[in-house]
C-alpha cells in the first residue's frame, strides 16, 4: 500500500515541481499593476453636443456604399437589409456644413434590420481640435433611424478619452430622401478621466 501511494504521489510531485518551476521561467504575460499607473484624475461625466454630417451626393460624397444587398428572386428588401456603407463624416459645431470642423465620424454601418430601416453603427468620433485634437470616442450600436430620438453606447476611447464609457442621442436635424444626405444631431454624455 505504501508503495501504490508513493507510484501515485511521487509523480504528482514531480509534474508539479516541472510545472512550477517552467512557469517562473516563462516570459510573464499577466503582472500586477500598481494602483492608479496613469495617473488617472478623477472620473467626470461631460456632454458634448455636435452635428454629424452624413453626406452621399456631390463630387466629394463623405459616405459611400461598399456592400449591396443581393436580390432575392428579383427583389430587395424594403428596408435595405445586408447593404454596408464607408464613411468619414465631418462633425461640427453647428448644423451648418460650413460651420467649425470639430472632427471626423469614421467607420462604417450596415442596415441590419429586416422590419425596419435600423442601422448597425461602428464609428470613431476623431477630434481634430481644441483639448481633445487626436482623441477618440468608439461608439456601437443599433440605430432604428426613423425613431425621433436613438441612444447608442460610448464602448471607449483613446487619449484624453481613455476609459471613456456612456451613451450618445442622436436626432436627425435634416435628412432628403432624394440624395440620402443627412444631419445628425449628437449629444454625448461620456465618463472620463
């Protein structure tokens, strides 16, 4: 009996000597880190409001569809499901194309419902000006367009933004059915550092 308990335990030992032993040796992937490494001021929440500037006509179209929906027994869907536009949209002060250039929408979204015209949305908001030039908002979520009011959720950010978690509102200000051009008002409310 004491030498089946020694077959049994002694390689036990050894597997775990081997294994703790391979592990100190191995590259470290996971460290602790020391609390607040970034110097992390305290969280505040901030709103900001701009228009967002969705733009298919014209010589210098800022959207532009990359996937159409195929057809199916010779007909598309209604609500436009499976097509995928590119965009880099300007972001500004006021509704007016002119007025000051606040940054860039860049992403993409695709018309993903098959009840209504509800778009999925993947975009940066890149600051191109004043304390937040080079910093970015990620934002991701279901966009039902007709909707007076659609909420969408902040995932992240970067520089200024790091850590940045919350919601935007946006509300269409101006859209014509004939070209597909559109003026969104967005209000964003993020958490941040």
């Amino acid at each position: 009996m004491a030498k089946t308990f020694l077959c049994i335990i002694f390689p036990l030992l050894v597997i775990i000597t081997l294994s703790f032993s391979a592990t100190r040796a191995d590259p470290v992937f996971l460290q602790s880190v020391k609390l607040n490494p970034m110097k992390l001021k305290t969280e505040k929440l901030s709103h900001f409001k701009f228009y967002w500037h969705d733009i298919y006509s014209g010589p210098n179209p800022t959207a532009v569809g990359i996937v159409q929906p195929p057809s199916i027994n010779n007909t598309t869907s209604p609500t436009g499901f499976g097509q995928i536009s590119m965009i880099d949209d300007m972001l500004t002060e006021k509704p007016e194309r002119n007025s000051k250039l606040l940054g860039r929408a860049q992403g993409f979204y695709g018309l993903a419902s098959q009840e209504e015209i509800g778009l999925l949305m993947a975009m940066n908001f890149f600051f191109t000006t004043g304390k937040y030039n080079g910093s970015t908002l990620t934002i991701m979520g279901r966009n039902p367009v007709f909707h007076k009011v659609r909420e969408m959720p902040v995932i992240g950010g970067s520089g200024l933004f790091r850590f940045a978690r919350g919601y935007v509102q946006a509300s269409t200000h101006t859209f014509d059915m004939k070209t597909g051009d559109a003026c969104i008002e967005y209000n964003v409310y993020v958490m941040h550092y």
